[in-house]
C-alpha cells in the first residue's frame, strides 16, 4: 500500500474518532468545549434563567473575568434579569486552589436592593455559572472584606453546584444547612450533639427545620429520640430572639423513656445554635399555662442549659 494511501486511511480514522467523541459528548449530555451556561433570573425574578454562551477563551483568568461580564450584562436580545442588583458592585475576585473568592460591596446585603429569594437565587447563579470552569469547584463571597452571612447571622461558606439542586429554578428552592442537635444517650439522662447537613426549602424556617429534624429523630449510633415521631408541630415564631414554638397536646403524650427536662432542653439547646435565638417559649396549642409531665412549668422562657450535656 503506497504512502497516499496511509495519510488517507490515517486521517479518515482521526475523522471517525473525532466523530465519535462528538456523539458521545451529546449522547451524554455533557456540554461542547467552549459552551458555557449563564444563569439570569426570569423578569418576576423568582428563577434561574440559563442563557447558553461560547467562548474561545480557554486561559483561566481571562475565562473567569468574561464569565463574570457576562453574568453581570443580559444580552439585549434575551429575555432576562441579572441576578445581582445593579445597586450592588462587584469588586473583583481572588482564586485559591480551587475556590473562587467573589468580593462585593455592602450593597449585596442590603435587602432594599436584593431581598432574600433574590440573594439566594444569586447565590445559585454564580455558584453555577462559576463552577464550569475547569479549575474552579466552589465560590465564596465575601461582601465587604467579610464573608457572606445568611439570613441567622451564620457563614454561608464556600459553595458547590451540588449544594443547589435543579429545584433551585423555582421560587420554591433549596438550600443546604448545616445543623448542630441534641437528641439523648441510651440512658435518657443526658443529651448528646448530632451534626447534619440538610437540604431543605428556602422558605422553611431554619427554626421550624431544627424542631422537624427532632421529631424525625436521630441518625448517629447510640443516639435516641427525645421527641416522638407523631409529635405535630403547629407553628413556630421568632421575635425579639425568642423562639416560641406551638405544639399540639401530642406533645405532652411523650411516654419515651427519658428524663423529663430530656425533650425541652433538646428542643431548646437545638434552637439556641441559632445565634438569633437566645430564648424559647414552648406552648400548647397556643398556651403557656402547661405543665409537662406534671413536672415542668411550660409558662417560662428557657434558656440554653448546657450542664445536661455530654459529661
């Protein structure tokens, strides 16, 4: 076989494996080198709004300052809102490994200019446009040298895509939390801590949450329910950094096995992890005049007890 013959045969192998690679790539779904996506909100800004965008860029640092001009500029021709208020500024970025520290100025806080479904959906958007960049895993704001706090005055943290899932397109979207419970030893004398990270609706309460995460129970060995599974929880409130916290009579038909000042201060050094909340008052269906096991007064304002922790 002369030589022309093997240049010919060569290249129409590279044409078919190429070829392959292209099919496969759609096949599985998995965006064209240089195709980006670039998360607008929608014109009621309630949702993501991803824009497809292509670029020639390939070095780093050009591509994350052209991402981020993109973010910040909706194509005339598309029907869309920037997630960041124009009343906000961004300052510039910082990369460390493999985060991208975001800096903004104190407007990204105030919530005349984003109110908080707005500041979450944003915090969506650039999570997820950022993190497309080969190189770049997670994202950190930090609005006026400081880190960003959440709506409890706790660090938001770095950020994933992982942690807003495909939900998060819809007012009805989700963050994740970080929680610190106590639930009880197998003496029921005692309460011990239980980190969880839980994903859950940004219009859940992270009260409400700690409380539903008590009634669910615990998920660590050698820890036990302080709160029966059929405990209903009515509604729960903050004001002034008090908790109040509605239970129906279920609540008082705890027959488990534990100490009686068990279930309150498990409910109660729970909630006060939450640095809004230094106290809390527990009623029955709407009525603080209860006692709780013909022991505890429920008409008081606990406080965190932290001597009936781990010793």
């Amino acid at each position: 076989m002369g030589r022309k013959m093997w240049l010919w045969l060569l290249f129409l192998m590279m044409v078919i494996t190429l070829a392959g690679c292209s099919v496969r790539r759609k096949e599985s779904g998995e965006p064209e080198e240089g195709t980006y996506k670039i998360y607008y909100l929608n014109s009621s800004m309630t949702r993501l709004m991803p824009q497809e965008y292509r670029t020639g860029t390939r070095k780093e640092e050009a591509l994350i300052e052209e991402l981020m001009n993109e973010f910040l500029n909706v194509p005339n021709d598309v029907d869309s809102q920037v997630a960041l208020s124009d009343k906000v500024g961004y300052l510039g970025y910082r990369q460390e490994e493999r985060v991208l520290f975001l800096y903004f100025d104190g407007g990204y806080t105030n919530r005349i200019n984003m109110n908080a479904t707005r500041e979450i959906l944003c915090r969506a958007a650039l999570t997820k446009t950022m993190t497309q960049i080969e190189g770049i895993d997670y994202i950190s704001i930090y609005v006026a040298d400081q880190p960003l706090l959440d709506s409890y005055g706790n660090p938001v943290g770095v950020m994933a895509d992982s942690d807003f899932i495909e939900g998060i397109s819809d007012i009805n979207s989700f963050e994740k939390s970080q929680l610190r419970l106590f639930f009880t030893d197998e003496s029921g004398e005692r309460l011990v801590e239980e980190s969880r990270e839980v994903v859950h609706s940004i219009n859940t309460s992270l009260e409400r949450l700690i409380v539903e995460e008590l009634i669910s129970g615990p998920q660590a060995a050698g820890h036990y329910q302080t709160l029966p599974g059929d405990t209903k929880l009515l509604n729960v409130s903050l004001n002034e950094n008090i908790c109040y916290i509605n239970f129906d009579e279920t609540f008082l038909n705890n027959t488990l096995e534990v100490k009686e000042y068990i279930p309150v201060y498990s409910i109660v050094n729970s909630l006060s992890e939450i640095s809004t909340v230094s106290k809390v008052q527990i009623t029955i269906n709407g009525s603080q005049d209860v006692m709780f096991r013909d022991a505890i007064s429920l008409n008081t304002q606990f406080e965190r007890n932290l001597e009936i922790g781990e010793e």
